[in-house]
C-alpha cells in the first residue's frame, strides 16, 4: 500500500527526503536536531494527569517523527515475508525527484533502486495523525536488538549526554554507541549502561559497546560519520 499524505509535518536519509523532495540525511537523532529531549510533569487530579498526558504524548510523538510525508512523494512499507504492509515495515519511496541509482555501484544500486522505488534501508511506521516515525536502519536494530533511534533517544535524555549515535559496525556486527558529552563535561559509562538496562533490557544494554568522544565525527554534510565511528572501536587508542 502507498501512502501519500498531505503537507504539515515537521536521521536519516527518509526524514529529509520525504520533507524536500529529495534524499538527505540529519546527523541528528530523528524528531530534535540538537539531540535534547522533552522532559514533562503534573501534579493535578487524575482527569487533569490524563488530559496532561494525552498532550504530552502527542508532543513527544510530534519530535519523535519524521513529519508528514509531502505531496508529490510516495511511501510504502514491506513486511519481514516480503508482502507490502499499509502501516509499518521497511520504507520504500519514489519522487520525480529521486536519484535513478548510485554511480559506478552497481551492486547496490540493484539493492535499493527496484521498479522506480527506493529502498531506504530503514525500518519506520506510520504514528498518531499518519506522521511518519522512523525507528533506525534495519541492520542496526536486528544487531542492536531494539529501535536504534530510541536507544539514542535514551543515552540523550541522560545530562551528561549532548549528543548520542548507535550503529552496528558493518564488519564484525557489532553494536556501537557513540556518545559526546557537553563541553566540559565527561560521560559515565555505568550510568549509560543501567539507563539502556533500564528501558531496553539487559540484553541489549550488555550488546552494546560505548564510545565515549570528546567530538563524534562528522562527514562533510554534517552527518555522523559511520565509517569513522566503527574504525575508532577498532583502535587501541580510545576516541
């Protein structure tokens, strides 16, 4: 099934693509480009907590996704057998404005160019009010064992963390968190880990290798740099 959405909405690639016309990508997490996040409470009466919640939910709900897909570009997912999947899954998308393929990359280009759609990669879902979420690479979340964009969302509420990247490493399949404090500050491996505990299980939290930088590394583009990232696990020397 093919979604196609109208305007008003707001890490990847999708985000930008389906708000622009074009391919792209944020280095930030998706749904708060500096990597902060949304703290809230109340202290009313019950009715009141709830309306409060309702609200806040559909806040966060708002920062968390990727916006509503704009008219003139194409969104449907594929499901784990294959088939198409009208609310979640795989991202595929098609535009006039869309590359035709990659240059002198064949191979991929055969993976991800198919029948005039693009296959992002990326694992997302239609949310509240039809806005597009994206919850990570599909590589990175089958190695990680949990959406990687909501561990990241986990390590960036911590206050130590300004700014946090989880990828698999391509090579050895194994997950990587890359963290960046605040200027002066230092991140603390114990806390990082118990939060991740916390809310995504021990499994995942003991999955996981921690790489604290003093700058994560960027591309060009402002991009976090995969590359970079997954050779700096590799190096005796910590980032």
């Amino acid at each position: 099934m093919t979604a196609n959405l109208p305007t008003g909405g707001s890490f990847t690639c999708t985000r930008l693509f389906l708000r622009r016309g074009r391919r792209s990508e944020n280095g930030r997490r998706p749904g708060n480009a500096d990597g902060s996040s949304v703290r809230g409470g109340c202290r009313c009466g019950q009715h009141h907590a709830q309306c409060f919640a309702a609200i806040l939910h559909s806040a966060l709900e708002r920062l968390r996704c990727a916006g509503r897909i704009q008219p003139g570009v194409d969104v449907r997912f594929r499901s784990a057998d294959g088939g198409l999947d009208p609310r979640e899954g795989l991202i595929e998308e098609r535009s006039p404005a869309m590359a035709q393929g990659y240059r002198h990359r064949p191979d991929e280009e055969a993976t991800h160019f198919v029948d005039g759609w693009y296959r992002t990669g990326d694992i997302g879902r239609l949310g509240d009010e039809d806005m597009l979420v994206i919850d990570g690479r599909a590589t990175d979340i089958a190695a990680i064992g949990a959406p990687s964009v909501d561990v990241q969302d986990t390590l960036c509420r911590l206050p130590a963390v300004r700014y946090a990247v989880v990828i698999t490493d391509p090579d050895r399949g194994v997950p990587l968190a890359a963290v960046e404090p605040w200027p002066g500050g230092a991140v603390d491996h114990a806390e990082c880990t118990a939060a991740i505990a916390a809310e995504h299980g021990d499994a995942v939290a003991a999955g996981l290798r921690l790489l604290p930088f003093a700058e994560i590394p960027r591309t060009e583009q402002g991009k976090p740099d995969r590359v970079a990232i997954a050779a700096a696990a590799c190096s005796p020397v910590s980032p």
